[in-house]
C-alpha cells in the first residue's frame, strides 16, 4: 500500500498507477512462484 500512497503523492496520472501497480502485481507474481521474497522487497525497495 506504501508505493501506492507514494505514487499518489508524486501526482502521477490514475493510468500512469495502474500501469505502474500492474507491473509490481506481474513482477510480484514472477519472484513469489520463484519463491524469491527477499528479492521482490529488495527490488521495491530500489523503485522508491
């Protein structure tokens, strides 16, 4: 929910999020079945 809020904040378009937050939803979807954790926290900790 914090990127979300984060994103809010910068003022970036409602399609611009969504866009945004797909991605993360994909790339998160990706590194869970690979059973990388630590590696999704990481890479969404380098986005912010």
């Amino acid at each position: 929910m914090k990127g979300v809020y984060y994103m809010r904040r910068e003022s970036k378009s409602e399609s611009q999020r969504w866009l945004i937050q797909a991605k993360r939803d994909l790339d998160d979807a990706i590194f869970a079945k690979e059973g990388e954790v630590d590696c999704l926290v990481a890479y969404l900790l380098k986005l912010l």
